[in-house]
C-alpha cells in the first residue's frame, strides 16, 4: 500500500532526462503519504493502522474509506458534547494537505496517514524546513466562510460556497502557510501561489458555538495518552463534571471572543491567543488519533501455536487524576492548566497541600502546610468579585480592605457584578518567609481561569514574584502576594497604611478574606508580563471563599514532606518534654548549667 510511486524514485527527484508529465494532485497526496508512512510511523503502528482502516471502512466502487459516525464512535467521542461534526470537518479538511483547496476530502488509507501524521506532530520528520508551527492549518480546518465579512466577489464569480470559500484566509496572513510550502518543498514540487485562495481574501471565522465543543472535547482528551479509553471516566460528562466542562469551556472561549459582540473567531485573535495563552491546547488530539495505532482486535503476544502467552495490551492500572479533592481543583481545571503549564508536571502528579476550607484560613496554618514541600506548587484562590466600597459601610473587615487599597482606577476585568473569579499562581521554587527579598524565580506563571482563561508570565522587569509576610511590628500589612513588592521596615512604610500593588499583581490579605488583582497594561508590566489579549487596564477586588496549594510532584517529594514534618513533630514534643519545676532542683539547675542559661557569672533566678 505504501511504496513509493515507479513514476518517482524519490522526492523531488525523476529517473528520465526527459520532462516527466506533471503528477496530478492525488498522485502527489499518495507520494506524500508514502514518505509518512516510511519515516513517520513503525512497521506495527502501520500494521494496526491498515487493520482498523480495513475492519472500519465503508466501500463504493472498490474504494475504501471512513465516515463521521465510524470515526466517532472508534475513538468514543461522547453524543452528548456534540462535537462528531467539527471533528469530522476538521479531519476532511486537513486530508486534503497539502492541496487544502480540494478539501473536504475522502478519508481514504492515505489520507488518514496524512491527518494522523499531522495531528501527532510526526510530521516534522519529513517537513523540516518551515515547519514548526501548524496554527494555520488548525485555524483553516475549523473555520467557515461568511459572505458578510468578506469583500465584494469578483465578477462572474458563483453563489456557491465551495471548500475553497470555507477556509480560504481571512486576509490577516492565513495565504502563505508555511506547512504547505514546506510539503510542496519535500515534493519538489513548485507551490501553485496564493491564486488558489483569490476567491476569498476575508470573512475566514471559526464559529463560536463549533469551538465552544471542540474546547470540551480538548479538556477531556488532555489527560489521555495513545491507549486511555474515553469512556474511562464516564463522571467526567455526566452531572458536575459535565458542568464544569462547560465552565471551563466558556472560559477559555471567553478569551477567543466575546460572544454577544462577535459570531466567530478571526485568525488572527486565533493565533494570539494561542501563542500567548494556550499554547498547548490541541496536544490532546495527538494520543486521540493515536488510538488508530494500537488495534483493539489483534493480540502480539500469541506464540506460533496460537495460543496468548500474557494478556492483550496489558497495563498496570493508572493512578487517579487528582490523588485528592478540592473546592476549587477539578479534572477539567486540571486540564485547562494543562494548556499552558506542561501536562507532564500535572497528571497524576498534584497532592493537596493546603485547604483553606479543611486547613483554616490562616497565614500559620498556610505556612504548617506548605513550607516542607520542596518541589514546585499551584496556589488557586476563588471568590465573589466586591461591588463598589459604597455598598459595604457596615462591614468593618471589608472597609478596612479598601482602605488599605490605593483608590480604585481600573474598570472589572469582564463584565457581570458578581461574577465567581478565579486565578492561581505556578510557583516553581519552595516557599519561605520573604524578609527584604521576595522568591518565586523567572518560571514562575501568574494566571486567571474564570470567567475568562489569561495568562501572565514572568517577566525580567524586577523580581517581585512571591512574597508570604507574616504579621510582626516592622509590617504593617500581612498577607501572600504575586508582583508586589516587598514589604519595607521603615516607619514611613508602616505609616503610609496602604498596601504597595504591582502593576501586574495578586494579593491576598493576612486572613485570607479578601484579595486584588491589578492589571495596569499602561505600565507594560513588573515582575509579570502585561495580558495579550486584554490590552487594557483592569483591577479585580474579590471575597474569597477558597484557597488552595497543590504540590507539584510524586511520591519522593510526599515522602521528603512526611519526614520533615514527622521530624518537627518530634522536636515539638522533646521541648514539650522539658517541664522546669518538678521539685527536682539539683537535676533542674544542672540542666539550665548545660544549656548555658545559668552558671559561672549567670543567673537563671530563684528556682524556689
């Protein structure tokens, strides 16, 4: 099935003097998954593929392909996110690679190797040169064409919409794909220009309602690898986790558009968002497509007399998700972190450390928790915004929080009056007391995941990424903040009574009753960088109802936790053990002589 074509020994490269006759478009689709096939994938993972291929495909005239309901239900697409449709014509589309004007294509053998090829990522085996980024592509197989945005059509032009029309570009650069030239150039072959996509130059939109399920579909599919079932958690889309894939979801689609002013997606608010927010969203599509690869049906451990020496794929069971529950950490904020913080440093590797609902909301409690863990961790706080100071006279906490504020400059960073916020801070180094300095280091990732998902990196502006300052007289304000500075000992500090905000920043106050975000995009940044897709100026005062730490880590770290703590806890006790006083006064004295605290010039007072 995948051999190279006799009218071309290699790529780019003909066995005759004379000028061969062009290769149609289906010749070159085939040449190009031949070389997929060949350097792409191992002689098993090709096997398995061309068995499902065959025990899945429907046939007309002797050709062999694969439909929308037969996909879906092989990789166990749920019915309920209603997303078999946007998968089917994203598949379609990129089966047509590189000549994406002929798509929706067939998805025959071949083409499945090309879409599998792309969606893994294997494909820069072959694509080496301009290569590197498929954003476009992904942009082009969602996307549908709307007359609406698009510029008057050419004269004679037809009233039909074509695949051509559907994802043709949308005018912000979508024309020069450099995934296309880069597979023309494997070819050889000389790229058709950008004639191929004249018919429409503008109104490419993805729209919202499509990608608001295809969201879903990605925070299900994130945690899996090339052998997890979908259907291996069926809690995950019934009743709350159900809901809080739709919360998730809306989220992150909140970041994309707002979906009262505008109907889709353009590329380049796609592309933005992507680079600077989520920039591994669609990695998840990867061990999905996978599933291909590993046949269900054939069993490599038989011997030559038939009979199975071990089990089909058997695998040790997997851990769980999440090894606790929290108010806050669910699976589907698991994934969500997961499109921008390595999945590697989450799945199955969280311990809660700290709760504020089980733990008390207490800076001691915090620091008993927390302090021993020696790898890094995730702090998630969720609250109520607070409505305007006017409303809160009667409560003296909160008053006192706004006087301590600098006077309100911002507007709400989204709209709505009592809206559920919630942000978290990646921390990657241990916690500790911040005294002149603060810690955290240049990994460290500020962010926001409700209502909307943001991201706010570190940046090299100043160093003012963590600080935890207990309550002491050189203080005048306790609390754990992210982008502030740190706190000063001088009395005109302590007098000024108002707590110093980072232009980029999240702090919470000593009780853990009340916080601020503050986003001054005028600034460009301080320790972290500005938003890049809310380039203005915003401030978020919020009343908390939950904190949360997670550690960052497995069982060596947990271990390494349990012994300091178990050391600390003997420790307390051997100086709980030291009771002066018994009547014993010789042996008392003695000891008082050997803690240096009595003795020679010393006096350790009357011991009657």
């Amino acid at each position: 099935m995948f051999q190279v074509l006799a009218a071309s020994a290699t790529m780019g490269q003909v066995l005759s003097e004379e000028k061969p006759a062009p290769l149609s478009h289906e010749e070159l689709v085939k040449e190009l998954a031949n070389a997929f096939a060949e350097k792409c994938f191992t002689s098993l993972e090709l096997y398995s593929l061309k068995h499902v291929f065959k025990s899945l495909a429907h046939h007309e005239q002797r050709v062999g392909y694969l439909k929308e309901g037969t996909i879906v239900k092989y990789l166990g697409v749920p019915d309920i996110l209603g997303v078999s449709p946007v998968l089917f014509q994203m598949a379609s589309y990129i089966a047509a690679f590189p000549f994406l004007e002929d798509a929706p294509a067939v998805l025959g053998l071949e083409q499945m190797v090309i879409v599998i090829t792309l969606l893994t990522d294997r494909y820069r085996r072959v694509l080496g040169r301009g290569a590197a980024d498929k954003a476009k592509l992904l942009f082009k197989s969602l996307a549908v064409y709307d007359r609406k945005f698009s510029k008057p059509a050419v004269e004679g032009h037809s009233g039909s919409t074509n695949a051509r029309e559907q994802v043709g570009s949308d005018g912000q650069g979508l024309d020069d794909d450099e995934l296309v030239l880069a597979a023309f150039h494997a070819l050889g072959h000389v790229s058709p220009g950008k004639q191929q996509n004249t018919s429409a130059t503008h109104g490419a939109l993805i729209p919202g309602d499509n990608f608001r399920k295809l969201i879903m579909l990605l925070l299900l599919v994130a945690p899996l690898d090339g052998q997890d079932s979908l259907d291996s958690d069926p809690d995950r889309v019934t009743g709350a986790g159900l809901q809080s894939l739709r919360t998730a979801a809306e989220s992150i689609l909140a970041a994309f558009l707002d979906v009262e002013q505008n109907p889709g997606i353009e590329y380049h608010r796609f592309s933005k968002v992507m680079a600077g927010c989520l920039p591994f969203l669609f990695q998840g599509l990867a061990p999905l497509f996978e599933h291909f690869l590993f046949s269900k049906e054939l069993d490599f451990h038989k011997g030559k007399d038939g009979t199975s020496r071990s089990p089909t794929m058997s695998r040790e069971p997997r851990q769980p998700l999440l090894h606790d529950t929290g108010s806050i950490m669910n699976a589907s904020i698991l994934s969500q972190m997961s499109f921008f913080i390595p999945g590697s440093l989450l799945f199955r590797r969280l311990r809660l450390l700290y709760a504020g609902d089980e733990d008390g909301f207490s800076m001691g409690s915090f620091e008993a928790k927390v302090f021993n863990w020696k790898a890094p961790t995730i702090l998630l706080v969720s609250g109520t915004r607070l409505l305007d100071e006017s409303d809160h006279h009667s409560n003296g906490s909160m008053s006192g929080f706004w006087a301590s504020l600098p006077p309100r400059r911002f507007s709400r960073g989204s709209s709505g009056e009592a809206e559920r916020l919630t942000f978290g801070v990646y921390v990657p180094e241990p916690w500790k007391l911040t005294h002149r300095e603060c810690f955290g280091g240049d990994e460290a990732i500020l962010f926001q995941l409700e209502p909307i998902h943001d991201v706010f990196r570190a940046s090299s502006l100043n160093k003012n990424y963590v600080s935890f300052t207990r309550p002491s007289a050189s203080t005048s304000h306790a609390g754990v903040s992210f982008g502030c500075p740190p706190p000063k000992p001088s009395q005109a500090y302590r007098r000024s009574g108002m707590i110093p905000l980072g232009p980029v920043s999240l702090m919470l106050d000593g009780s853990f009753e009340f916080g601020c975000f503050t986003h001054d995009y005028a600034s460009k940044g301080g320790a972290f960088q500005t938003s890049m897709i809310r380039e203005y100026d915003f401030q978020e005062r919020i009343e908390i109802e939950s904190v949360e730490v997670w550690g960052c880590g497995g069982d060596e770290e947990a271990n390494h936790q349990a012994e300091r703590w178990a050391w600390e806890a003997r420790e307390a006790e051997a100086r709980r053990r030291i009771n002066l006083g018994t009547g014993d006064i010789d042996a008392d004295r003695a000891l008082l002589e050997m803690a240096g605290l009595v003795g020679s010039n010393r006096s350790g007072g009357s011991m009657a």
